[in-house]
C-alpha cells in the first residue's frame, strides 16, 4: 500500500508541473474568473489562512491535497484556525456541476451536494452554488463571522471591479443577494475548463489502454457501473462515474472522526430508511483523492476496492439500509488489481 502512495505522489508531482507550466486555460468567462479569484481568496476566511482551494487544491483532484499526502492520518480538513477538524473527508468539487437539484426520481433520492445533500438547490436553483455559500460561514471550516464580513472582503478586493462587472453597479447593494452572487460565481469556476475538465486518459487516449486497464474496465462494467455509470448522464460530454444518487457501503466508523455515527441523507430528508446513506462520488481523479468514503476510513484506493468486493470482518457504522450490491462481489486479488489499473485512467491531465 505504502508503494502505491509513492506512485499517487510521482503522479501528482507530474500533473503539478504540468499544470504549472500550463497555466490556467484560456477562454475562461467574466464569471468564471470572478469565481477563480473567490475561490483562492484566503481572506475569505477569518483569519487569512484559508481559502476554498485548501480543501479543494487542483494537485489532489480538487479535494484536500493535506489528506493526500497523508491519507493514514490526515482524513478530514482543518479549518482556518489550524486546530478544528470536520466530521467528513472533502469530495472533489470537480465534475460536482452537474449534480442536480436533490429530488425523488423512480424511489431514489439524486441530486444535490455534500456528502448527505443537504444544499439541495432549492434557495438558488443550484446545488453546487449553495455548497460554496457553506464553508466561508462554517465555524469549523473559514470561520468567517457574517456575510456582511465576507461582501466587505470582496468589496475591497482588487478584483471588486470584476464582481461589479458580472452582477452590475449595485452588486454590493444588497448583502444577501451578492453572496448569493458569491455562491454562483464560485460554482461557475467549478464548472469551468479549468476544474472540470474531461482531459483523462480515459477521455483523450481510449485506444492506448493497457491490458490490464481493458480487463479493468470490462470488470468494471460489469460490477461497478450501476452506481458509476460509464454512459453520458445529466448533461455531461462524457460519464461521469457516478448516478449521483445515495447508497449506505456498510462503511465503519473512523476512529479518527469521533462523532455519533453519521445518519448521512436519512436526517436531510427525513426518513430513517435513508440512514447511512452517502451521496455516491464520481471516480474521476480518484487516485489522487484518498483517502475514501465519507470519513475517509480507507487510505488507499487498493483497499477501497477490496473493501467493496468483500466487506466481510468489518462493522458498519450504521448497520441499516445497507446496499446488498456492494460487498460481496467474488472477485480475486488480481481482478481487483485491474479495476485499480483502469480507475488510474480516470485521472485528468492525462
């Protein structure tokens, strides 16, 4: 397991560079850039320590690069105070765009964002701009104290001409309609070419897999994709490995996360026969996102993937409502190695 990390880091440094070198994509919109800069801006936490892009750092797949380096112990973010902890790992906010708004479809809850959907998009119309409005506020992760502290940040940014070109001469008129104006221009960048950006082997090198990423990838399909659709959903140019909707893996509890064990979407929507369940992430730029699950229980993708083949020997954190497909899939070790083989394909930058 521990080379494995080593080959995550080589990998990682090789995209670091490469994007260094790259720079940001040309073409980016007023909006989008607006959202860039937002989404850098560490005085957008209380202290000036912390902006989105430490829990969501390009070098990790946009999740926590911190958890990346150190999957074992390091699980969940630490807030803008350098001692809070949150009670959940950081999902990538690449490809989160295309999350719909949380509703019922065919008896399964889809849609909406954090791991228990709980910004459902119902206030602006967009799951993905409510989830950025969270954090900047959140005592445990920016700190900030009110919006009104926020607006005032941006307000006397360099960039406060551009958040005025976007929203108009009365952008900072109004304090809760310009951070809803926030939520929106953070998730716009999200979604731009610059995070969310189908540049993986997998996208642009299809016919250069391996033998083991085509066995991979068959084995797949064939196991994994009723949950990490590989056909073109929710108005993506391409899969987005995930159907967005909720699932209970049997995951246990992390010692590392000492909290009551976490209900997921059951308290959200109000229905225990929801408990357990976590919303299902996307596998893109999975390798480089460890560690795995909701509490990050699982340091390395080798062991993920065990653990959904056989989840025999471990005890569920919340032993209800459990999916009966993932656990018990018969694969051998060497099976679970070319599933490995073909998720590394998924990674972006390729």
């Amino acid at each position: 397991m521990k080379r494995f990390l080593v080959l995550v880091c080589i990998f990682v440094g090789v995209i670091a560079v490469t994007s260094a070198i790259a720079g940001p994509p040309a073409g980016l919109s007023d909006m989008e850039k607006l959202g860039r800069h937002l989404y850098k801006d560490k005085n957008l936490s209380f202290n000036g320590t912390q902006s989105c892009q430490n829990c969501h750092h390009p070098f990790a797949g946009f999740a926590d690069r911190a958890n990346l380096i150190n999957p074992y112990d390091n699980v969940v973010s630490t807030g803008a105070d350098g001692v809070s902890k949150g009670g959940r790992n950081a999902p990538t906010s690449a490809y989160a765009g295309y999350s719909p708004l949380l509703s019922l479809f065919g008896g399964e809850w889809v849609g909406g964002m954090f791991w228990d959907g709980r910004a459902t998009g119902s206030v602006l119309g967009d799951p993905l701009a409510e989830q950025a409005q969270g954090p900047p506020l959140n005592p445990v992760e920016m700190a900030m104290p009110s919006k009104d502290a926020i607006i005032d940040v941006i307000r006397n940014s360099f960039y406060a001409n551009l958040f005025i070109r976007v929203f108009g001469t009365t952008a900072f008129d109004n304090v809760d309609l310009a951070y809803d104006n926030f939520g929106r221009a953070v998730a716009s960048y999200e979604r731009s070419t610059e995070v969310t950006k189908f540049s993986s082997k997998y996208d642009v090198a299809r016919n250069q897999f391996t033998p083991a990423e085509e066995r991979g990838l068959a084995l797949f399909e064939t196991n994994c994709s009723s949950c990490h659709s590989t056909t073109n959903e929710f108005g993506a140019k391409a899969a987005l490995f995930t159907n967005y909707k909720y699932a209970n893996i049997g995951a246990p509890a992390n010692p590392l996360v000492p909290v009551d064990p976490d209900l997921g979407l059951g308290p959200i929507v109000g229905d225990t026969a929801q408990d357990g369940k976590f919303k299902v992430p996307t596998l893109r730029n999975i390798v480089v996102t460890p560690p795995y699950t909701h509490n990050g229980y699982f340091p390395t993708l080798p062991e993920m993937v065990a653990f959904i083949n056989n989840s025999s020997g471990f005890k569920p954190e919340v032993g209800r409502n459990i999916d009966i497909r993932v656990g018990n899939l018969g694969l051998s070790n060497e099976e679970i190695d070319d599933i490995v083989s073909f998720l590394m394909t998924l990674t972006d930058d390729y």
